[in-house]
C-alpha cells in the first residue's frame, strides 16, 4: 500500500556569505540518521491560521498555502532558534536565550503554536521573509512519504543559530559547492531532496533565478546513484 504524502516545508538558512546551514540528524534518529538536512519538519493542524493580526499578509499574495510559512518559521525557531519577525517598530527581533528556550521546548510539546509566540512577544511575521521556491514529493516506493515545499530564508541581523541538541547532532555554515564536494567524498551524508537544493541554490547564485523543478525520475535516479 502507497503511503500518502505528509505535508512538510524546509528552510534553506543562508547568511551574508553566501553560505548555507546544514544540520545533522543524530545517528540514532529511525529516519535518515547521520544525514545532513536543512531544518524543517511537518505541517501541524495548528499552523492552518485564519487571518490574524500578527501575521503581516493577504493570503492571496502567498504562491501557496500559508500553513507552509508558518510550518517552515516555526521549525526554524523550534530546531535553531531563528525567529522571523519584527517588532512593532520593525526591527528585528532579539530574544534573552532562557526565554526563546522556553518558547522552543513549548512548541516541540506541542503546548503553544507559533502565533501565540508572536502574540506573547507583539511581533509581526511576514511570510514573504521566506522565499518559496520549490516542491519535492518523496517517490512511492519510500514507507515514509513527504509533500515537501523549500524556501530561502536570510540569517535575520543579530541572530545566531542555536541548535536543538535533541535533534541535532551538529550543525554548521557551508557553501552550497562544498557541501556537495564533501558528499561526493564521502565525508557526510546527503539525501536525494538535499542534493537537488544544494544545486538549486548554486544555479540561484549564478544565474539570480530561484527555482527547484523536480521530476520523479530526478530523485529515483538520485536513489540508484547512491
């Protein structure tokens, strides 16, 4: 029996280097442990949101659902603490670390959703701050499946990640072409989505255009090849 698709977003971090954040699932994890992966996770019920006064956007603008936004900025702040919001003045926002620790271990139980952080802290979350540029949808033949939609984000002014050393064996800051040099050496571990990413950014930064196009047969001859 084909297992059906789960919702999910990935955030590609990228800072003023050009450089992309790579984390490392612990080797322990059931699902592609010891690989590399951008942070991201699973559509929740409550990132589904009816218009709300902290998040600044008419959904028709969006190129897809806003439940996507609002998965992909809560999975960065639940797995490396970046926040993508502003105040009320429209300056980026800085937390003390006990309290976005707090506000990071509520969301992964699942006690608050994300806009009840922005409501808690008065921020506005734009989600057009996420740049949406492609979807990978695992083949059939995987028992777990993901509809996953990728965006870019930039390292917001005076943050720095702090990964979730529960789900995080490691982390660090890469250029796009070195990650795939490294995992051509067999120095880390890359799936299939992360490979075809890594390249969409490469071509981005080449050419200025930012879009992933992936067919089935890319990622199932991405499958053979590894």
């Amino acid at each position: 029996m084909v297992a059906t698709p789960r919702p999910a977003s990935t955030v590609v971090l990228m800072d003023e280097y050009s450089r992309v954040y790579l984390t490392k699932r612990p080797v322990t994890m059931k699902f592609m442990g010891g690989f590399q992966v951008f942070p991201g996770g699973s559509v929740e019920s409550h990132d589904h949101l009816d218009e709300n006064d902290y998040v600044n956007i008419v959904e028709a603008q969006l190129s897809i659902n806003l439940s996507y936004y609002i998965a992909a900025a809560r999975e960065l702040f639940e797995e490396v603490g970046i926040l993508m919001g502003n105040t009320i003045d429209g300056f980026p926002v800085i937390l003390p670390k006990e309290k976005g620790m707090k506000y990071r271990n509520d969301l992964q139980k699942g006690e608050i959703p994300f806009i009840r952080v922005l409501e808690l802290e008065k921020l506005s979350f734009n989600p057009l701050c996420l740049r949406y540029f492609g979807q990978i949808i695992t083949p059939e033949i995987s028992p777990i499946r993901f509809d996953t939609r990728f965006f870019l984000a930039k390292l917001p002014q005076g943050q720095t990640p702090e990964p979730d050393r529960n789900e995080i064996d490691g982390a660090v800051w890469i250029k796009p072409e070195d990650a795939l040099i490294a995992f051509e050496n067999k120095q880390i571990k890359l799936a299939p989505p992360t490979i075809l990413t890594l390249r969409a950014i490469i071509d981005y930064q080449i050419s200025g255009v930012l879009e992933m196009s992936v067919t089935r047969e890319d990622l199932m001859k991405l499958l053979k090849d590894l």
